[in-house]
C-alpha cells in the first residue's frame, strides 16, 4: 500500500486455550488488516500532522484475572465517527435519525455490523463487505468483551477481553441461600462483619463507611437469588449482622452482603458453556467439596448495578463514591 509501518508485539507467552485460539485467527487478521488499511496514514500526510513518517502497529496480550487481554493499537487517524456515522445510513444499517441519537462511542461501534465498510473501493486489504462484525460475533460466541478507544488523529486502540478455558484462579467461595459463588481475589480488599445499625440510606440506597468513604452496599441474596429477577432494591432485615465483601472493580467500589463465608483457596475456573447466562459470571468452578459455583465478574457485576441506579436516579454519582 505504499506505508511505512513498524509492529510490535509483546506478550508472546500468554497462553490461551487451542480452541479459543482458532477462533482468534480471524478477528484478529481483520483487526490488523483495518489499522494497515483504514488506520496508519501515508507518508505524506503523516507528516502533515507532525508524525514520524513510519507508522506503528501494536499487537499486545497479557492476564488479566480470569481472562486474556489482546490489543491491537495503532498510531494512525483513530477513529471518523462522521464518515463512520454517514455510512451506516447510506448503506442502510441505521437511520438518520437513530444516528443522530448516538453518542460518539455508540457510533464507532457501528463499525461492527454486518456488512459495514467505510472503503469506497474494494481492495486486497479491507473494504470487501465483512470483517469487523466477525469480531464481535466471535466475542459473544466465546463470552469475551471487545472494546474501542481512540484519540482523533493520535491513534486508536481494539481490546478483547478472552475468556481462559482454565486457569487458576485465586478466590473465597461464599454462600447465597442454597448457591455457592467464588469472587476472585484480587477484587476483594476485605471481609467485614456489619450490624444493621452500619448501614445507612440516601434516596433509597444504602451506603456503609469504608475507611474514609461511603460506598453503596447491595444484598447478594435479592441480586443472585435463584428466584425472581435480580434486584437492585436490597432488602435488610433486622437480624443484627452480616457479612460484607468489600469489592473493587475498575471503576468503583462496593459491598455485598453474603450468607455464609464457605472457604478461601485456589481453584481451577472454568468458562461458562456457550449459551449459558453469563450476565454477571466469567466461569465455574468445583470448590473443595465437590460442588460447583459460579465465578462472578464484578466489573460485569458493577456495570449492572451502575445502570440500573443511574436509571432510578437513586445516587447521585456513582462511580466516585466519595461520601
């Protein structure tokens, strides 16, 4: 194509499961064929703007609690969410007025539906009708994330985040009704015993003082009760004392009321089936007696949370916690 690019990869020793990996081939030639094709500029025009006339491609994994992290970055354009956004309706994903609705994250992300190209001609590389979609599908279908940062002009950045077949994970096993659970370690940055007097309430949540913050406190049995829908309504009763998992994630931190701490030790997790309803789950795993729980992703967990409070407008600014 005329560019001059130089890539770099890091991370070689990361290992994920030989399945998975066959599945990665795609997504991840798709991903290289758009930083080298829609990404890197030309020479010249780069030196338009100031950059070196060598552009980078950056292929990089890594661990990260129960999954594997594969980034691509690039140094190029980042992303036009106006050309983005003006495809999708000449080609007739989206209307105008739907595209009009969108937040500039929500239209990159259009960039992942079928059949969507931005190229107006066809070349070896990309523009062909198909690519990013596989992307994404391949996540969903192996319970992985994919997400897109960009800076206009600076560059851009394409994250999966992998589901690991097995791996061993460190976590406390804890008790909900009848259920077991495991939370990973390294979200877990302590165990409290709180009497019902600690907890307090402001526009019907309630909050506890951790340190010196006030974060909001949930009850694990109305949010992974076995019956109904999950409830971010926590329900306390006046019984005196309970356990709380003090949890953080990356954007915030919070405590969840458990039943009964079970044990603490390392484990084998395993990924969820296809199709399985993994909403706040990452895998499963056997605890020491035999039985199986359920690995629970808090940042999949916090994300619930976060949306259905700023829903019901319930607490003011969630994600800083400072009371």
């Amino acid at each position: 194509m005329g560019k001059k690019i130089e890539v770099i990869v890091e991370g070689e020793d990361v290992e994920v499961d030989r399945d998975i990996v066959e599945l990665l081939v795609d997504p991840i030639t798709h991903m290289l064929r758009n930083a080298v094709d829609h990404g890197i500029e030309y020479p010249e025009e780069r030196k338009q703007f100031g950059k070196p006339e060598t552009g980078t491609v950056k292929i990089s994994a890594s661990y990260s609690g129960n999954f594997a992290m594969i980034e691509i970055s690039d140094d190029g354009r980042g992303f036009d969410t106006k050309k983005i956004k003006e495809k999708a309706v000449k080609q007739g994903l989206i209307s105008k007025e739907e595209a009009d609705k969108l937040s500039e994250k929500e239209v990159a992300n259009l960039i992942f539906l079928p059949g969507f190209s931005t190229k107006d001609q066809v070349s070896q590389i990309s523009g062909r009708g198909y690519g990013m979609d596989i992307v994404l599908s391949t996540m969903n279908k192996i319970g992985g994330q994919v997400n897109l940062d960009w800076i206009p002009s600076k560059g851009s950045k394409i994250s999966l985040k992998i589901p690991l077949h097995t791996l061993y994970i460190k976590a406390l096993i804890f008790k909900v009704e009848n259920r077991k659970f495991a939370i990973p370690m390294e979200y877990l940055q302590a165990v409290q015993n709180i009497h019902i007097k600690d907890i307090h309430s402001y526009k019907n949540q309630q909050f506890i003082r951790y340190m010196t913050e006030f974060i909001p406190i949930f009850s694990a049995r109305d949010l992974l009760s076995s019956s109904g829908s999950p409830s971010t309504q926590s329900t306390f009763d006046k019984r005196g004392k309970y356990y709380a998992l003090i949890v953080k994630t990356e954007k915030s931190r919070f405590a969840l009321t458990v039943d009964k701490i079970i044990e603490e030790g390392e484990y084998v997790g395993m990924e969820l089936p296809y199709g399985s309803p993994g909403n706040f789950y990452s895998g499963t795993t056997i605890t020491g007696d035999g039985t199986v729980a359920l690995i629970l992703d808090p940042d999949r967990f916090w994300q619930f949370l976060t949306l259905s409070l700023r829903n019901k407008d319930r607490i003011p600014e969630v994600e800083g916690n400072h009371g």
